[in-house]
C-alpha cells in the first residue's frame, strides 16, 4: 500500500488551494478502480503497479479537494481525465510518484515533474535547450544540484500546464527556461509567451518541478 508523504518536497513548492499527495520508495501493488484495471491490464506489472500508485495518490489529492473516488482514465495526451472543475497533474520516477490538484476557479493548469537528481545523459542537453539557456546554467552557483536536469523537468512540468489549455503540442526546446538558484525558474512558453515563474527543488535524489497557471490563462488559450 502507497505510504504518502504529507510534508514532501512537493508541498513547499505549491501555493494555497493546490493539494498534492506524494510517496518515496518503489511503487506498490495499490488498488485500482474496474475501469481502470480493465485499462491498465495489458501492460506490464511494474507499469500497472506505477499506474496504480499514481491513481491512489490522486485520490487522495483529490478528497482533499471533497471530490468523490472516480475512476482516472488517461485522455489523448496521455493525462488523465480530471472531474470536471478540477485540474491535475501526475508524475513518477525512479523511488517517487506525486499528483498535484486543484479547483479550477482558483488556478487554471498546472504541472508538475519528477527526474532523477543526477546530470542528463550526454547530448540530451543540447536537444532540450538554446545556447542562452545552458549559458544561464553555467552561471549557477556549482555544487550537487544537477541544474541541466533542473532546465530539463521544468521544461517538463511546463508543457504539462499548458497543454491542457491549447490541445497543442510543443517541443522542450521551444519552451525557454531560466533557472534561478532562489528555487525558482522563468518560463515562456511558444503559446503562452507571457513569462510565469515556477518552483523547484531537490530532496531524497530527486528534482521535482512545479508551474501553476492562473485562471485567466484559459481566456488565452
């Protein structure tokens, strides 16, 4: 059964009324709802078992917002199927899942990733980012942040709190990211190029990201 994590490095990088759930270790053999077994049932059981650790974290996340348990089916992308008023985002790697959540009235998409705290392998860099950006990076302050794995997951958790909004899909190395050593990174976006700032940090070996949309984000959509 999924042990969450109340007080995560998730937590301090979200702003009120978003709620999040969060587990360190290996994913577990976690119930899943008859839709969703039925969906997941082909696939491989580490694959099954990291679907349903992220679906009962959601739940969790969810109830805090008093939603009822409802199954989670991915849509097109990919994300799941949020209840309608809700927006969400799910992530996982090696030792960590999270789902992060919230009311649609106060925040219009988010997104959230997760990466291994360790440098991306060689040449993923330059595939991902502009010469500014890694410029950016070797201005940061040297020490065991891996900061190309920073770029790289909020570069993630950016597409993941645009797309919902657009329906379009948009390559890492289009979305443009400053990282900041504050905990903090500037994105733009090719389809929303006004700036916004996430938060990121670094805890248990893994980078986790995080980019929150206000709602007047969907009026330009």
């Amino acid at each position: 059964m999924t042990t969450t994590v109340p007080a995560g490095v998730l937590a301090a990088l979200l702003p009120p009324h978003v709620h999040c759930a969060e587990a360190f270790g290996g994913p577990s053999e976690d119930r899943l709802l008859p839709l969703e077994a039925a969906y997941i049932q082909d696939r491989s059981p580490r694959r099954r078992r990291q679907f349903a650790t992220a679906r009962t974290l959601a739940r969790q996340a969810l109830g805090a917002l008093g939603e009822p348990p409802v199954p989670l089916l991915p849509g097109p992308g990919g994300a799941p199927r949020w209840p309608a008023g809700v927006t969400g985002s799910i992530t996982h790697t090696d030792g960590y899942t999270a789902c992060a959540v919230a009311g649609t009235g106060q925040h219009a998409s988010l997104g959230i990733d997760a990466e291994p705290a360790r440098p991306l392998p060689h040449g993923v860099l330059r595939l991902v980012s502009g010469e500014a950006e890694r410029a950016g990076l070797a201005a940061l302050p040297e020490g065991s942040v891996p900061w190309d794995t920073v770029l790289f997951s909020a570069k993630e958790a950016a597409y993941k709190a645009v797309h919902p909004l657009t329906g379009t899909w948009a390559p890492l190395a289009a979305i443009t990211v400053s990282v900041h050593a504050d905990g903090t990174f500037t994105v733009r976006h090719p389809h929303h190029p006004v700036a916004r700032t996430g938060s990121w940090g670094v805890r248990h070996g893994t980078v986790v990201t995080a980019l929150v949309l206000p709602p007047r984000m969907a009026a330009a959509a």
